[in-house]
C-alpha cells in the first residue's frame, strides 16, 4: 500500500507566532498540488492553540512535543491531555531522546504516556533511537527493539502510531545516519511491527529524524520503509523546510 509522505517539524524550545504567521500559509501553498503529502508542526505549549486556529482548513496538523502522564491535580507546571484536548490538539509527540536524556524519561513513562493519550483519541508520534555509542557497539536493533516491546505488546494502540527513528547522534549534529543506516533500520521496526499486525505495518508511517535538510531529505524520502522525516533545526528556516517538503510528490 502505498503510504503518504509525512513532513513533521519540531520547534523544540523554539519559534514564535511571527515564524508560524509567515510559514504556516507558505507550507499551506506548498501542500495544494501535493496529494500525497502530509504535514505537521509541533510547537511550544503556549503557541498552540493560537496555530491550530491559524492551520485550520489548511490540512496542517499541530501537535504538543509533550504532555503530563497524570490527567488533573497538584503537578505545578505541567499539562494534562484533557487540556489539549480542549483547545482541539489531538497529536502527541512522545518519547523523544531530549526527554529521555534531558528529563530522564524512562521507556515505561512514555509508555503510560501513550497508553492515556491513544485511550483518549490522540495520534502519537513515538520517538526511538540508539546513541552513538550503542551503534558503535552494534546494539542498534536490540536498543529500538527494547524502546518498542512495550508499544508491540499492545497490538490496540497501534493505529494511532507513527513512529520515529531517530538516532541520537544524528539529532542536531549536522550527521545524518545514510539512507542505507536509515533504511536498514526502518525496515527492522516495519518487520517488528508486522509481527503483531501486517495489516498495521502496511500503513504504519516511520519517520526519520536526526538533521534532515532540503538536501538530504530526497535521498531519506525515496527509501521504501522512509515516509517521511522528522525536522528539527531545519524546520525553523522557512526555506529550508519548504525545500524538505519539495522532495516530497
Ligand atoms: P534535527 O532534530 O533535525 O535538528 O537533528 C530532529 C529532532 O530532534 O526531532
């Protein structure tokens, strides 16, 4: 089956409502004449709801980069899914390694984290990937294979996951893996998931992440088990992320 191309921004703790004024209706253009392609922003909390009004009609998706695991009460300084729920956001991205590393997110964080978010209708983008020093140690499959065992235990969840691989060494670092490293390991997770459903393998969208650009995104995209990327740095340069989009059809 052939699958959408999936282009997903991630601000990090960056962009303002100035930058997504301006990029916003350039990706709308950009989005008419591509049937096959599908995009997604995920910004900072607070810039949320005024985007998801701005992207309305345009078939731009916008998503939180994080969401507490308890649903109300006295967690100074976090939000609940009922609270983007409220405001229309119904997209996740979970699990990245800057909250594995940064906010020592564990694998059964992220993991109830999903579970609460799909039980309560999101899509969730769920991050994994190895660092350099796994990879050099050839531990690559074994560490995503274990960042994915609780997700595939739960065959339900599964419609409303898109996963990314993202190597950790390749996140912000200017070196992306090869689309061949790519490839090899996108295929490992679609195989993975086809264990518990073919169905849902088939359809399942794996995006790459780790610097992806205007440059490299045609030679990622192109791979069969690649649909997609997630952008982090490039997505803040308007032309950059226009140029990623480009090199989709
Ligand atoms: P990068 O970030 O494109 O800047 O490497 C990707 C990500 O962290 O999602």
């Amino acid at each position: 089956m052939a699958r959408k191309t999936l282009v997903a921004g991630n601000w990090k703790l960056n962009g303002d409502l100035t930058l997504a004024a301006k990029m916003l209706p350039q990706i709308t253009q950009s989005l008419e004449n591509k049937q096959n392609t599908l995009c997604a922003i995920f910004p900072s909390f607070v810039h949320l709801d005024a985007m998801n009004a701005m992207a309305e009609g345009s078939g731009i998706s916008i998503g939180a980069q994080n969401v507490s695991e308890h649903q109300s009460g006295a967690f100074t300084g976090e939000v609940s899914l009922a609270m983007l729920s409220s405001i229309g956001i119904k997209h996740l991205l979970l699990g990245h390694s800057e909250r594995r590393t940064l906010f020592s997110e564990s694998d059964e964080l992220i993991f109830n984290k999903t579970c609460l978010a799909v039980e309560q209708d999101f899509n969730v983008t769920f991050c994994v990937g190895e660092t350099l020093d796994e990879r050099q140690q050839q531990q690559t499959t074994e560490v995503v294979a274990k960042q994915l065992q609780q997700l595939l235990s739960k065959p339900e969840l599964l419609a409303n996951i898109t996963i990314a691989y993202e190597p950790v060494w390749a996140i912000g670092t200017g070196q992306t893996a090869t689309p061949e490293q790519a490839q090899q390991v996108h295929h490992f997770i679609r195989a993975e998931v086809a264990k518990v459903s073919e169905t849902i393998a088939d359809t399942m969208h794996i995006l790459y992440g780790g610097s992806v650009n205007a440059k490299n995104a045609q030679a990622l995209f192109t791979q069969p088990d690649i649909d997609g990327g997630l952008v982090g740095g490039a997505s803040l340069n308007i032309e950059e992320f226009l140029g990623v989009l480009a090199c989709t059809n």
